[in-house]
C-alpha cells in the first residue's frame, strides 16, 4: 500500500476514535449545579477537556493504525 492509503486509515480511524472518546467524562452545566450565563444552554459540556481527548484519540489512533500496518505487512488477512 502506498503512503497515501496510510495517512487515509490514519485520518479515518483518528475522527472515529475521536467521536467516541468525546463523550468521555463530559458533565453538562446542568449537572454541575453551578451558576451559567443566560443564552448557554443547561445541556452544553462543562469543561470538555478537548486537549486531553485529542491526544487520547492520537495515542489510540496511532495504536489502531500499527495493527493495520502489522497486518498489512505480514498479510495476516487476504482478500481475494
């Protein structure tokens, strides 16, 4: 496979990865109990954390894409 192919399962599976991790630990304003400003919605997160998921998502996506490159490589699973 060429180095294209490789950065598209990396891109794909990193937005994959990214949209589970996103609800990880999120708390609404509305749960918090504290005090918002009018106009913000009771629903929206409270400190999401995005730098923390971002490179949670990374790590995992890097993780992912080395099982492919393994398997890839060593063609553990063909298609014919």
């Amino acid at each position: 496979m060429s180095i294209v192919s490789h950065i598209v399962v990396f891109v794909v599976a990193w937005w994959l990865l990214f949209f589970m991790v996103l609800p990880w630990g999120v708390r609404s304003l509305h749960e918090v109990e504290e005090e918002y400003d009018e106009g913000l919605e009771a629903g929206a997160p409270h400190n999401p954390k995005l730098k923390q998921k971002v490179l949670i998502t990374t790590g995992l996506t890097i993780i992912v894409w080395g099982l492919f490159w393994l398997v890839n490589k060593y063609e553990l699973i063909t298609i014919s």
